[in-house]
C-alpha cells in the first residue's frame, strides 16, 4: 500500500477505524465509507487553521480510539455497521490550491468509484469543488444535489484574485455543471455576504437558501423536510457539506469566519442525523474547523459528532431498509431499538 | 477638524465607514447615525477591560472594512444607507469617573442636537447615563423612553463610594428625569441581584422589567411587543441599551459581571432587529464588551453584529416608510426584497 | 472545632456562608442545608481537574461574598433563609479513589443523620456513589430515588481494573441497594456511551433515562413531569446530582468529558429550580467541573448558580409550604412575591 | 475590629498569614511586615486588571496556606519569623483616582506609624505615590529613598488630563519632597518613554536610572551595588517598588504595558532578595500584575514569590544582625545555615 | 494613489507612520525606510497565522500611535528621524504561493529602486526570498549579503511538491545567485533540521552558520563580530531577515515552528540593535509571528521591538556618521546622548 | 503481542518509532532504548493534568514522524542510531496510586532485564520511584545514581495520607535503598519547600541538593562537573530524572507546581545533553509536563526536546566510544563531525 498518511502529526485514523489506500479500493473493500482528510487552509479568506482539522476531528473523543461507536439515540454503530476505514490525507500544499483541489477531485473520485461514500474531513471550504465534484464525475453530472449547512452561502467569484477559495466552491459547483443550481439547497445563511449581485446569480441559477430569519420563523424542521423534496427529485443522491460556521460561535469558536446566530449544537446534530435517516446520501464533508481558535476542544469534539450523527444515521437507513422498521425518536432509550 | 481619534491603537472606524468630529456637525452632514466610543472601564465592579470595547466592536469582522454591509435578512445597508460616520472616542480617563461622563454626555448631545442618532460603543455600563441623557437633553426630558437589555437591572445607590458607576446608570436618569420610570422597559434580568429594596424602588418609580423566567414562560417576542407599545406612549423616540450581558455567556463570555442563563445570540440579534425596525430609535449603545475575558472575539463579533442588525432594521423602517411596504421574515432569502 | 479546611488555595467558604465542621452538628445548628467540597479527580477516564471544582464553585460571582443571595425570579434568599453553611473540604486525595470514597461517605452521612441536607460540590462523578449513600444509609436503603442530569448514564462496570471511577456510581449505587434502579431518573444522555449490554443491565434494573432526541421530541418540561411523579412514587427523598456535563459544550466547556448536543444553561436552571421546587430533596451534588478547561470561569459561574437555584427552589418551596402560597413562574419582577 | 475585608472575592490573606485592621495596631502588635492590598487599575493607560492583583498574589501558591514559607535559600520563615499579617484591602474604586490614593495614603502611614513595615499588593503602579508618601509622612520628607524597578519610568505629567494615573507616581513623590530626586534609583528601564522632555525633567532631579543596555554591558550585580550605595546615604530607610514588567513578558506576560527585552524571573528574585538582606528597607510595593492577561499564573506566581524574597531578606537581615553572621549565596543547601 | 491598503482589517500602519503607494515613489519621498505588509502563511510547513503577523505588528504597542519612538537607549526616533512610511500590504492569497511571491518582489524591489530601505513584515519566511531577491535586483546580485536570524536554516529542497515554501527561500536565494552563499550569516539555527545532505550542500556554498552550542560556547557577541566581518566583505548591504523563532518559545510562543532553546528577547533586542548600528542595512524582513499561537500579545510586541531597535540603530547611525561620535552602551540613560 | 498502546487517544509513538510490547523482549531487539508512557497524575499535590505528558510529548514536533531525528549539534540520528523503540503506555489509574506504580515498575524492569535503557514519560513524579526502582531491582540495590533535575526535593515524607505521591519518590528511593542517599544529586531546587526537619532527613542521607542560588553563584557547569563524579563514584550507572517544573515558568508553564527563578530551556537542554554524552545512563524519565496549563505546547515542545537531547548525547557517546574521537561544542556546524 502507498498510503501517504497524515500530512501534519502522527498517522492515526478516525477513532481508529481501519486504515486504507484510496488508490487501492481492495484496500476498504466492504467499507460502505472511506474517510478522507484534507488539510487545507489556503482557500480561506481570513483565519487559517483548519489544515489541523482532519487531525483534530479525528481524535476529538475521550472514548476508547477502537473504531466503534454504539450510538445511543439510533441503536446501531456508525464506524462498525459500515464497515468504515480511513485513506489518510490527501497531500495539499496550502500554497498551491489549483494542485490541491485537482489531487483531491482524484480521491474522492476513486474512492466514490469504488463503491464506498467518500467522507471528506476539510480543511477550509474550498474542498467542497473537488469533493462534490469528484462524486459527480462517478455519478453523472447535475445527478447529484447538495444540501449545504453554512453562515454563507460560499458562491462568490474571484476573490484575491482566484478563482480557487473558500468563498468559491458552489458557485464552480454549478457552473460546472456538477450540481444542479437548483438542486441545491443551502440552511443556515446569515450576516452581510454576499451583496446583491451575487444573490441575484444564485437566484438565477434556481438556488434555494434557507436564511436564519426564514429558519426561526417558519422552524427548522420544516424547513428540513421542504429542501429534502428537492434534494431528491430526479437526482440519485444527495453530498451533504457542512461547514461548522452554521453553528453559533458560542458552540463552535474554533472556526475562520464566525458569524454570530447560528444554529445549536443540538440543532446542527439532530439535522444531519435526519437528513442521513431519511436520504439517500452519496457524500459528505465537514470543514471549517479550526483548532488554533478552538477553546477546550470544543469545536473539534463537535464536528466528530457531526460525521457520527451522519454515520449513525446511515447505518441505521440501512438496517431499516432491510428489516422494515422505522425510527421513532420519542421512544425511551432503554425501551430498546 | 478636531478629532480626538481613538483613546487606544490605531484611529480606525467602524467597519470603515468615514470619519467625523462630534463637534463639528459639518463633518457629518448627512449622516443619520453617528458612531461614538466610549472606553471606560472605571465604573465596572467585578471584570474590567471594556475600555477595548470601541475599538473591537469596531473592527471584529472578517469582511473588508469598506464601509458597507449589505443585510441578508433585510436586503438594505445598514452603513451606507444610512451614511453612518464615526467621530472617534471621546477620551474618558477611567480613573476619573464624572469627568467622563460628563464630557461623554457633551458629545452624545452635539450629535442628537445636530439631528443624527448617537450609537455609543462602550465601555462599561455607566455610560448609559450620558448616553441616554445626552439624548434627553435634545429631545426633551421625559420624551425618550428606554428598551434596556441586561442581565441587571443597574439601578442600584451608591457603590464604593460612588454614584457614578456601572450598577447605577438607570437610576441615575430616571432620578434626573431625564427618563421616566414607566416608561423603563427593562428585558433578561436575572440571577441575585438587587435586593428586595432596589425593587421597592423601581417598582415605585413605574419600572417594567422583564425577569428570565418571564420570557421564558410568555415568549420573548410577547414580552417584546408589550415593552414596545408601552414605549412608545407619549414619548418621542426610544432609546436603545444592550449590556452584552443579556446573553449567556456561552454566547458572550467577554464581558465583566458574566450571569448564566442568559438569550442566546439569535434572540438577541432577532430582537434588536424587530425593535429598530418598528420603533422610532433615537439613540443606541452596546456596552460591556471586555476584549480580555473573551475568546476568539465571539464577544466582540456578536456586538458588532448587534449594531449592524439596529442599524439594518432602521435602514429597512426607513425604506419601507419611504415605499409603503412591509418586511416578511418568512420570505426566502432569494425571492428577492 | 477540627475542620480540615479546604484542599487546596486559601479556606474559603461559599460566596462566604458561615462555616462548619461536619463531625460537630452543634456547628451547624439550624442549618438546613450543609455544603461539602469532595476535590477529587482520580476517577476521571480522561481529563482531570475537577479537584478544583470546590473552590472554584464556592467563589465565581462578582457580588461580595457576603453570604446572601436574592433570588429574582423566587424571591427567596437561598443562603440566608436555609442558613446554609459550608463543612470544607473532605480531604480526598487522587491517587486513592477507594479511601477518599470511604471517608466522602463517612462526612455525608454525618450531615444527613444530623438533620441536614448535605449538599457536594465535587470533584468528578465517582462522587455520587459516597453522596446518595451516605444519605440512604440514614434515610434507608432504596428510600432515596435519584435524578440525575448527565450526559453520560454513568452504569459503568470495572475500568481500568477498578470499580471505583467517574464511570461506575451508579451501578454501584444500584447494586448495593442504595438507590432503587426502578426510581433512577437520568435526564439529558446522548452520544456513543454506553454499549448495548449496559444499556440491557440499565433495562434489567428498571432505570429510566432520557436521552436527548427524546427531550427534544417530546420537550423536557414533560419528561421532567413524569420523572418526577416516579420519583416520589415510594421514596422518601430526592437526592439530585447534577453533571455540569449535561449542558452543551458551548455553556460548560470546563468539564472532562464533553458530549456536544447538550442542554443550554437556562433549561438547566430552570429545570434544577422546578425539581427544587416541587420535591422533597434530601441530597444534592453538582460535579464535574473542571477549571483548567474552563474559559473566562464560565462553567464555574453556570455551576455556582445551579447550586444558587436549588437552594432559592427548596427555599421557596418551605415558604410556600408555610403560608400556604404558590409561586408563578409568570409574574412580573416587579409585581411583588 | 472595622476591617474593610477584601474589594473583590472571598475574605482571604496572604498565603494564610493572621487577619488584622490597619486602623488597629492592637490588632497586628508584633508585626514587623503589614500586608496591604490596593485594587486599583483607574491609573493605567492600556490594559487594566491590576485590580486583581492582590487576590491573586495572595494565594498563587501550590503549598499549604498556612502563614509560613521556610526560604530554602536563606533558611529563614519570612513569614512566621516577621510575624506578617494581612490588614485586606483599602477600597479603591477605579472610577475616582483621587480619593483612591487619598485612602491608601492614609492606611499605609497608619502601618508605618505603628511601626511596621507596609508592604503593598497592587493594583496598577498609580499607588507608589501614596505607598512611598505614607511612609514618607512618618519618616520624614526626603527621608526615605526610591528603588525602583521597572520597564518604565513612570515620570510623566498629565496623562489623560489627570496628575493621578500610573505614569506619574515617580514624578508625584519628587515634586511632592516625599523622596529626594537624587536618592531615586530606577532599574530596568527601556524602550521608548519617556520622551526627552520628561528625559531632562529627570536629570535635572538627579534621578539616577539604569536602562537595560547599561544593566546588560555593565552587570546588573554592579548596578546594584552602586545603587545601594546612594539610597543609604543620608537617608534613614529605602522604599522598594516592584513593577512586575520589568521582567520581560516571557516570564511576566500577565502585565497591562509589557515591554519587551526585561530581566528574568531569577535575576529579579535575586535582586530583591539581597537588595532586602542588605538594606533597610522601610516600605515595599508590588504592581502591575494583571491576572486577565497572565496565563498559568505564572505572574502571579512571580510575584508572589517577589514578596516572599523580599521577606525572606529581610527576616535573613535580621537573624544575621541579631547573632553576627553573614549569608553565604555559594554554600549548599543540606550545609545547614 | 492606488494604495492596496491592508489585506485584513482596518488599513492602519506601523505606529500611525505616514502612508504611502511603494508604486508612486513621490508618496515616499524623503523616506529612509518603507514598511511593507506580506500578509501570507501560504508557505508553511506547520502552524499557519502569519498572515495576521503584519497586522499585529503594526499595533502591538501601548504607546500613543503617533509615528514617533524615541529610542532610550539610542537617544533617537527611529520613526520620525528616518521619515518611515508604511506601504500597506502587498495583496498575497496564501492559495496562490507563486504569484505571491512575484507580486512581493516587484514591490520591494520598486521601493528598493527608489531608494529607500524596504523593511517587510511576515507572513512565514516564504518572503525572504522575494524580499532579498528584490533588494538584489536592484544593487546587483551578489552585491548584497544576509544576516538571518533563526532556528532554521531554511535552505531545504522541494516540500510537499513545492519549490516555494518557508523551509527552501534560503536556498532560492543562493541558487539564483541574489546572494553568494558565502556571504550569508545564520544566528541561532538548532534542532534536528535539515539532514546531513541539505548541510553539505549548504556547506558546498560556503555559508557560516552558527549554532546555539556555538553561540553558547563562545558567547553571542563574539559570533555577531565574526559574522559582520564576513557580511561587509565585497559586497555593498546587508540584508536583516529576523525570523522570531530564534527566539526561546518562551518569548516567542506565537509562531509555527517553535523549537526550544533559542536566544531570549533581550539578546536579539541588542543584537539587532548593534548589527544595524554597524552596518549598512539595506533590507530587513521580520517574519513568523503567528498571532493565534501567542499569548497577551508577548510575540507581536517582541516583533514590534525588533522593527523598531533596527530602525533606532540605522537612525543612530546615521546621527553619529553625521556628527562624528559613538554609541557607548554603558553611559547612564540621564547623562544624555 | 498483548501491547496495551496507549491509555489516552490514538495509539502513536515517540515521532513514529517503531511499537513494541515490554512483556516481549523479541519486539524490541536491537533497542538500546525503549520508551514508555506513564499516564498518571494521581500522586499530584496541585494542578493534575500530567496523564496527558505521555501523548503530547510524543507527538509535539512539527517535523514528520518518521522515527528519525538527525541532531545539528552532535551530527548523530538519536533515534535511528539507537534504535529507540516505544512500548505504549503502562495502563495507570489515576485513582489507585498504590497498583499504578507496582504496574509501572515491573514494565520498567522488563525493559531494563532486556537489555535496553527504560525512557519513561511521565506522569507525574510520582512515577520516579518505580522508574528508578525497576532500573535498580536489575543492576543491583544502590548501584545505581541519580541525577535529579527538579525545582522541589521531592523527599517529602506522609502526604494526604499517602505514601505514594509526586512529594515522595526520592525518600521513597533511598529508604528502600534502590539508590543510597550519598549517590543523589539534586540540580535546580528552590523556593519554599520542604521544611527543615526535611532537609535535615536529606543532609543525613548524605545527599546532594545544588539549590539555585548556588548554582547561580557558581555557575551550572561548574555544579554539574561536581555532580558528575559523585554519580560515577562506584555506582553501575545513572538514572536521570527531569521535572520539567526545574525550568522557569516562563519556559514551561505547563505543569503543576511552577516555582518562579528556574533555568532557562537552553541551560536544561544543554545540562542533559552533556551527561547523557559523558556519564552510563541507565534509565530516564522526564516528567510533570501538564498540558491543560500549557500554552501552544510549548511545554511539550521542550519535554520533546529534552528527551531528543538525552538520546542524541547517548548516541553520540556511543560513536565517540566506537572511534575514538571527541564532540567539541565549539566547531562550527558545516565544520562537519
């Protein structure tokens, strides 16, 4: 195997699950997920630091590192029922983005190839290109809808000159052609950015945002299950990205661009957890954690949670799937699955 | 130009809107709000360190400092719209309490009487008392009530000494007359203090104010809309105080006399919002940022967000009373105004 | 007297209630609540600290220590009205789990036979089995039934080759006839902790925990009404501890074992104040903080005013009790009583 | 006794040492040493948290508070050997200067004409004025001399309109004939203040300072013997103001105005430890030790540990004079005496 | 003019310096040094954050921002005597290391023409390479040797792909023969970094690098006369590139490579000092200070002392070449020049 | 093989050297050194935190991990040269003292029966008796010397009822006669403590105690020549113990009883280099290194280091044994060899 390891600090995998090669599929063979870290912090726009957060989402946990996880809300084990391994980084030189998204679009294309859900730990949300991209090169262009929780709705043009940021990926996204404009779904907007123009070629391209106004209005559930029917009409799956600045900074400091009235932690987990449950998903990243503006952890611990809630959440879809249950989330923990 | 500049670092402005002098009414014709700072920390009791609150406030934000801020929520600028300026600190010795606020309340009545609206950063909360009287002094005493976000009540006598303090201010104006006690809309208090005695007092002078447990049995938007038709009876504008405070301090940790249990950051934003688009704002300031205490400025971006959300609601009410229409909160985000 | 003093700093008592020897009664005398510092981490399973929960608990707030505290919200005084007092610390040292517990437990039963209801601040959860056993070994085996705010359901068995750890009291309350497993209350559990054959063990003994989707599904002021009625259903007393754990990281990142998707610290407080309120509590420990990972004191705040609302609930609860009056929870502040 | 207490936290004394009332020397009969807190930051002119200053000194140590300390260096017990108690605060508000200083002026002439010396915990270096002035107004004016160590020379005139800040105390005294101008020695200083004015102000007083290029080319054992040499002459004691910045931010960074390129925390010590050894020392202070800014305590620590070789010269002194010995910096440590 | 202004934050300077366009000399004229901000951490190997390095140095002092700094130990204004500008930033996306670097050198490089001294602020250690590389196009390659304060010796071959990195822009310099690499001077380099074949190509060129063991063995002072021969021989200025982390983690711990053991604060204070007293400096860098890694600031405030004691000696410089005299270091601060 | 791996988070080693098991001599052969992790913090008097020394002094290096390190000063790859090999962690319970350190010796002397030199990493000191214990129980009762760097004797005798804790070790040691009192030497002590009954137990064991001030009067070198050729006096070997806490603060904050005025990194890095280089090692432990309080690990950076430097002197003394030749640390560094 020619695993290249972790870019920054010693070789460890996600709560030790498995390690793999993404060049070489029967390296995760049986995996239903492949995790893929990206330690970029190049395309970010004002504070770096999320080059540490594959490291940090990693091994934010004070369980045993032993590559399972009994979730107590869904009765089944994210890392173990899918059979999870981790690839490693990919090697990206933050000085370098063109190379860097271009080497990253050629994992998670090989990994999504091979049959497994690349899951990718970013790194700034520059990522986003090359990761839904890279799922849609296997599964067809525009075939694919995103479902994008973030402060910002991360379609901006040229920025410091580049076309390559992390203000950038959706609208390459969708001039592309990769993702649909309008399958395209974004929760959790707010603040000052970006101006009109901006909004007005999103709107053109038949985006929908969920601003936080609209989401505290109308409740996030709904919200929820009217971007859900979207997602999944007349595409065949859904890459769910989540950049951990929809959080509130109260919940998640450690992050570049904090944009005040976010979302729970609570919220942002029992979300993703439904989304997993209930859609069909063939993606996902989580990006924007930035330790070095971490206090205590906090930030890294809860976006582990994030890629466990969306694990759980899958694993259970399947075991529904092929038992015929369902998921009441009101029943009493010690009643039993 | 006179322009004192900044009390500490570099002469900067909020968010890179122009500069002015308060003494100077020239120099900031046009203007529908005037940026005012007020480093003081001597009246604060436990935590100093709000004396960085003006040039935080004014610069915790990732975008350029261009002078403009295009609301999502609202689709107006709050800067520009309103072609705010800043005139710079007014120089306040901490060590000399009724020298700054004396010469504070000077400056705060140069702007209202030269027919802008002072938006005061603070400092400690001792400055509510020229910031508001400053107001009075132009409008008329008695003719501008107060909404006043906080987990105190800063009603309280003489302390250490002294009756210049940041536990007093509230007292002090209503006891000048400068505000009326019923028309005092106080919103968050909680937690031990004053004692039964300050009660008897504000219950005597007509105090309305709005304990947690209220809020959180009656809902804050209920609670909102009572404090705001009381108001607005038979006064000529409101005047806005928010103590950082009011929120837990999960949400703003950076601050002097921290009380857990406090509004989040959403609420606190949405209620600023809805205020200074429905009310005849004449005045503002956001107090008790203590830089020292913070962490990774989620303090100091939650205030400057608190003054543009004011800003932006005032911006939207003057549209809108220019246009005839009206703002829906539950409009999506790309269906446009 | 031969009070041992407090562990660690200077003899503080908190926010400066008279002090007390555990082994005289005649020390405390018409005291109807007794505060103890158990400073003991070595029953952490990952990071420490806790051993300076007690002094920290007893002195983060910015009022003078002066040994009274208002409540806004109940109109009692908690200190005052209860004349609490404040025994010191137990010495407990670290690195010998087995003794500290012993002599924990020796201390708790002296203040519960002597007519009080000893209230712990600890150190971490291996606490909790010493506290509700010293108390049920003078009310009676099984006749103490147990509410506990945790993330974690805390049934552990052997860890690191000993039964005695932050991850076991409650099996080992359970097992040794403490505490009735069928009137053991847990409120807020979430994550990946612990595995389905606990989970069965729980089961089997007829606990009853909640975990977070169902608080959130079905809202936590029902699911606190329904613990609460099997709680006192043929049980003599309450004994409440309370995890600061429970809470989301975002309100209490000073703690060792940090599950993201917790409650905020109003629903904490409140929840505390309610049960405080409505029951009979015999027993009380507030456990977990741990100081090194707290930021600007804020877990030590949120800690100090849970103890701060129970205290004002068992306060008014005798008030009421005495004249026959009802407190609601939707009266203005400044209505009176 | 009217003992005021402490201004901030819980009532405690300098590493456990007895309780006593300034304005009672009954209550500290014996005392060689009374210590003093001042918790004052109005004064400075950057960062504040010096209010803070002497909770903190007080009790940053990791042994036993138990009012004894045996220097393994000198093998004398500063604090039982002087009988050291602990008078708390004198309440300073930050907000008023004047009085500030006024108050504290009065209870360290109360210490001096008792016969003991004051040693002040500050608070910023605004209270060497009144420090040195109340030891001045019983010794006589001109009769005490200055050593003082320092990044600054805190020579200034009006600051922020005001005589009474932390720039200015040097100036204060000599102006005042509280301390002769040519019996003033500075240690440490450096950087970029005062300008040349003020540069000329101190020659022309006879002033005598050494800035760091000066300590460095000529050996700070050297400076200080020059120095004592010139502060015991024609004067009948020597006042010793410690300003912790003038140790270089790495080993103080806890400090409202850090100058980089300072002594270390060894030759700080040591300095003072002889300086107290060889000197009449009639008078001590301790400023600038701002706990917001410090981290680990390690400034705390630092000065506590300056108060405690102060105290440990001095008791050595006074061992060495009553039975005829002299110390001996290169005996070891298990010789004995 | 066309001033760029400052990548991040509000567009200040150093100290409040006059601004400037490095592209319009006219708006420099009568300047000796123009500052230059490159805001860039696209380049390193581990921690980012330097790209807020200009940011912070710019501001980290306590003094008013008045463009003037008289030195105490030189008797100067560095500042004011060299009428330093500050040109803003050079625009850098860390995402792009390759254009970055080109647009850094035609700016210093223009600046250089003109005939001032450009004194860049880092950004990671990338720049030097365009900073001397800009200074050489202009005197001539080869013309100009370098004195390079570090732990590193920076001179390593292609990292993660890249030729343009913070480890390789010493190499760069001598393989493009800007500089001979015997006239290149390293202070300070320790560690475990770079292997044996890196060292043999740098021993190939000639280069003189001084260890710390070396630097401890023979003393500082020694090794800096030995190199300043070296550095003045056939060649016509020396280039100061001042990486903070030569510096001791303990004064400098805001920087991405820490490695303990270095020089503290107050030796590369006097050393710089002295090599742009005796030399003809003709470019400068300070690069590597990471302000999310520091602490209260210690970092930034040494950088910010480290521009300013090279300013002061090229000022005294200057001063004595004028009139004739010498600097003496032991003279008495209060004796005058 | 039964390798535990490690108590806390991911399963790494020092800097990627390769894993062995201690039980399991064959999976370390050809080590000449083995390192192993001690978490525990149990047996600490203040601050805990020492469990997690074990991970972030392995891992604190922003170099790869590639288990080698090719030391500039004495050109000898410590790690490959020796072979070093890491045998995880010893599981501790912090809460049972008295079982960890039985554990802890019997993993010490199984690496030492093997033939390769124990390197262990603490933990609190605590760990030095079995450490220095199991080197003894091999080559012999009292042939074996100490070399203890420490701020505190560590000789105390019953504390918190305990036998067994950091206080304690070295009486501990020369009680039960592993290492005679006359063979001890003590490098760095200072500060308050222990008393003198203390210190009377330790002058009548003959042992050595080199206090700061003395090695201040006669330097370091000096005192460590002195030390050296007791420590060789009919002794088998060396057994160096480094409390990080010898170092000031300023250096290492990160521990748990910090005693201002200690030795700066370079002088400790230096020091154990040195006798690594000239004395038989036979056992090390490097302790007392606490993350929680540490700040950008730069506590664990030099711990690292420290290690690095006992291995790199070890190597070096091996080579110079092999061909005869000398480490001059006066040579330059492209001298070669």
């Amino acid at each position: 195997m020619a695993r290249y390891g972790t870019q920054f600090g010693p070789d460890i995998t996600f709560l030790g699950v498995p390690r793999c090669d993404w060049s070489d599929p029967a390296s995760f063979a049986g995996a239903a997920v492949v995790v893929l870290g990206a330690p970029f912090d190049g395309g970010t726009s004002h504070r770096p630091g999320t080059r540490f957060g594959p490291q940090h989402i990693r091994q934010s946990c004070y369980l045993p590192h032993d590559g399972s996880r009994p979730s107590l809300a869904l009765r089944v084990d994210g890392l173990a029922d899918l059979a999870v391994h981790d690839a490693g980084d990919v090697e990206m030189f933050s000085g370098d983005a063109e190379r860097s998204v271009r080497d990253l679009q050629e994992a998670v294309h090989a990994i999504a190839a091979a049959g497994a859900v690349p899951l990718v730990l970013g790194g700034d949300h520059t990522i986003a290109w090359p990761d839904a991209a890279g799922v849609a090169q296997h599964l067809g262009q525009g075939r694919v809808s995103m479902i994008h929780f973030d402060a910002h709705a991360d379609t901006g043009d040229i920025e410091f000159g580049s076309l390559v940021g992390h203000g950038q990926p959706m609208r390459r996204l969708i001039e592309s052609g990769a993702v649909r404009g309008d399958r395209f779904l974004q929760m959790g907007l707010r603040g000052y950015w970006p101006g009109p123009e901006t909004l007005s070629w999103m709107a053109g391209h038949g985006m929908r945002s969920y601003e936080m106004t609209e989401i505290v209005a109308r409740g996030l559930d709904a919200c929820l299950t009217e971007a859900s029917a979207i997602a999944v009409d007349d595409c065949d799956g859904v890459f769910l990205s989540v950049d951990i600045d929809v959080c509130d900074p109260g919940h998640a400091p450690g992050t570049g661009t904090p944009e005040p009235g976010g979302l729970t932690a609570r919220e942002l987990l029992d979300a993703v957890r439904r989304l997993a449950y209930e859609l069909p998903v063939v993606g996902v990243d989580v990006v924007e954690v930035s330790p070095p503006y971490d206090h205590a952890e906090i930030t890294s611990f809860l976006a582990n949670r994030v890629v466990l809630e969306v694990l759980s959440g899958m694993a259970r879809r399947r075991r529904d799937a092929a038992d015929g249950t369902t998921w009441d989330p009101r029943r009493p923990l010690l009643d039993g699955r």
